[in-house]
C-alpha cells in the first residue's frame, strides 16, 4: 500500500512539475510577446515623432519655395511678365527674367531633395497626414516628369533629373544640415562653372517657351501650379505663415474657342 501510495504521489509531483514548466514556458513566452509588442508600438512612435520633427523643421523652407514657384508660374503663364522682359533689350533684366524662373523650381527640387534624405530611413507608415504629405510632393513630381502627349516637352523633367538638379541645388547649411543655394550664388555658378550650368541649359531655353505658348502649351506649368497651392494648403492650413493669394490658375481658353464657342480640333 505505501509503494502504491509513492508511486501516486511521485506521480503528481512529476505531472506537477510538467504543468509548471509548461506554465512557465507559456508565461514567458507571453511574456516576450509583449514585450515584443511594446517595443514595436515605442519603435513605432519613435518612427513618426522622428518623421514629425522632420517635416516640422523643413516646412518653413519648403513652403516658402512652393510659394515663389508656384507665384512665379501663375505670374509667367498668366501676365505679360515674360514678354515684356525677357527680349526687352536691357541684358540685366533679360537675365533675370529667364534665370530667376529657373531658380524657384530648382530651388523648390532642391528642398523636396533634402527632406527626402532626411526622412529616407523611416517607414511614415499608415499615419495619414504624413501619406497626404508624400501624395502632395509625388504630384508635382509627376507632373513635372510626365512624357505623354498630355503635356509639351518644355519643363519636363524626369524623376531623376528632379533629384539631381536637387542634389546640386544643396550647400552645407548650420548644424551639420543643408540648405537651397541662394539666387546670387546660382547665378554665379552658372557663369563660373560649365558642368554646373550645363544641367540647367535647357530649363533656361525653355522659358523662352513658356512666352510663345498659350495656356494649352504650357499645361504642364498650369498643373504643377495646382499641385504646388494644394502642397501649400496643406503645409499652412490656417494661411498663418503665408497669406499670399492662393489661387489655382484656370487655363483660358483659346481665342478660336471664344469666338467659335466650339472646341478647336487637333
């Protein structure tokens, strides 16, 4: 009887002893898993305060670029800027008309550039205001690089030459940073430095393409225009840092059409 009542009780103690190990693997086991979860949901935020600090310390820079350019197309597209200035017979004025137009795109490429450098190792993730943010930037750009028959070839530039002319745009800023070259340093460098002025050669060929085309030629400029006010929209919703005129350039129609009232064929 006491060798049967051994036998029992050395029994539970073993299935006792398998119970708690098996307890203790699963407790540990739940244990790491969320632990592993915590530290995803910290790396997670880690990731988009990082990605919020970012943007928060470039949006200044970029929306102030956003602002010239799309200012700057609405003003070539739209008046009698360009005609009036760019053969006026005067050299300085000439130059600046022509260089000044090249300047706030490349500059506005040259910001896009640097906030994607910055932000190229983290994962924004689902966070919504951060996925507006990249759909606003990816539709100038693609506005820009767009090679259909939609758009005539001037201005286009590819996404590659966007991030070059960017990358060439950039100089060493404070704190280790970069920032956009000033207008007087481009200027410069175009007359100093042919390998440099050779990327923007035909951008500066181009504007005398803008002045010769109506609305319809220069639809790619009007697009981007577009895309440029919906990105400063978004960048200063309130129009607390910026209060210029935000309006989205309508394309006129073309003389045949007012005076026809019909679509022009081809």
């Amino acid at each position: 009887m006491g060798d049967i009542i051994g036998i029992i009780t050395a029994g539970i103690s073993v299935l006792g002893a398998i119970v708690a190990g098996v307890l203790t693997t699963w407790s540990s086991q739940r244990t790491r898993r969320l632990e592993h979860a915590l530290e995803q949901q910290k790396h997670e935020a880690t990731k988009a305060e990082r990605a919020a600090e970012v943007l928060s310390r470039y949006r200044e820079p970029l929306l102030l670029a956003a602002v010239s350019l799309q200012g700057r197309i609405f003003n070539v597209v739209r008046d009698e800027y360009l005609p009036r200035y760019l053969h006026s017979g005067d050299e300085e004025q000439e130059q600046y008309a022509r260089d000044f137009t090249v300047y706030t795109l490349t500059e506005y490429l040259c910001w896009v550039v640097i906030i994607r450098r910055e932000l190229r190792f983290l994962d924004l993730g689902d966070d919504a205001r951060n996925k507006e943010f990249t759909t606003r930037l990816m539709a100038v750009e693609t506005t820009l690089s767009h090679s259909g028959p939609k758009y005539p070839p001037h201005f286009r530039l590819f996404r590659g030459q966007q991030r070059a002319i960017g990358e060439l745009m950039m100089v060493p800023g404070p704190n280790g940073g970069h920032e956009a070259m000033t207008y007087a340093s481009f200027c410069a460098r175009l007359d100093s430095d042919p390998v440099f002025a050779k990327w923007f050669a035909r951008l500066r060929s181009d504007v005398d393409e803008i002045s010769s085309n109506d609305d319809t030629g220069n639809l790619r400029l009007i697009h981007a225009q577009n895309s440029l006010i919906d990105l400063i929209d978004f960048l200063d919703p309130d129009q607390s840092r910026v209060v210029d005129d935000r309006s989205k350039y309508v394309p006129r129609p073309r003389v045949a059409e007012q005076v026809s009232g019909r679509p022009v064929a081809g």
